[in-house]
C-alpha cells in the first residue's frame, strides 16, 4: 500500500527551491512510502468421540479435541522523509523540480527531492505455533 503520511509541512526555510517560481510557502506531505503487510495462517483441527456400551448399565466415552495455529508474517516498510535535515551531513533537503497544483500556491503537487534524511526500509518478520489438546474419559 502506499501511503502519504498525513502530518503535512510547509517547505524548511533552509531547503533550497527550484524553480524559483514555485516560491517557499507550499505545503507537502511530511514522508511518502510503501508498506505491506502478508502472510500465511493455517489452523489445523481435529475432534473425537468414541462411545462404548458393554452393557446396558455401563457406557464408557472419550472425547477429544486438537486445534492449532500455524502463522508465518512478514510486514515491509519503505519511508522516504521529505522534510528532515541530515544530522550526519548537516544538510536540508533540496527540492527540485517542483510543481504546484493548478490553481493553487500552497499546495504541491510533485518534485524531486535530494539531501536531507535517507529513505528507511526494514522488513520485520514473524513465525508462530500453537497446539491446544483436551480430552474427557468417563463412564456412566
């Protein structure tokens, strides 16, 4: 799925615009990205019921029951911040290319963005196994 972050910001003072044009004033979403979230889930299942009538004063029964659960997820992230400065080169981004959306002046509508913070992406995984059994012997 992709997604706009929905904390929207108006252009660093220290990001560098072109064209000069689109002016500094616009607003644009925070970060842009892609996340997915899948997997795999089974829940295997069971049940018994056994009766047994010797005589007719004496029933024997067993019942039992197996239910499990068998999970294996993965869930992919990719963020692409569009506003933060890079700590570690101390650097704004720098929007190029930008347009605007018809008619308006504060609103963008696409650009290209270099500097600033690095996209992010990790994947984070998961497998889980469950087993429940129960069971009931008796005699009337």
């Amino acid at each position: 799925m992709r997604y706009n972050n929905q904390w929207i910001r108006q252009v660093s003072p220290a990001s560098s615009v072109s064209p000069a044009s689109a002016g500094n004033s616009f607003y644009y979403p925070h970060s842009v990205g892609l996340y997915n979230d899948g997997g795999k889930r089974y829940r295997p299942s069971g049940n018994i019921a056994l009766q047994w009538r010797p005589t007719d004063k004496l029933e024997v029964y067993f019942d039992g029951i197996y239910q499990g659960y068998r999970g294996r997820q993965a869930t992919d992230n990719l963020d692409v911040n569009l506003r933060d400065w890079d700590s570690t080169v101390q650097q704004d981004p720098t929007l190029t290319n930008v347009t605007l959306v018809p008619g308006k002046t504060d609103q963008a509508a696409g650009f290209t963005k270099t500097g600033g913070v690095a996209p992010q992406a990790y994947r984070s995984t998961g497998a889980d196994h469950t087993n429940t059994y129960q069971g009931a012997v008796g005699a009337t």
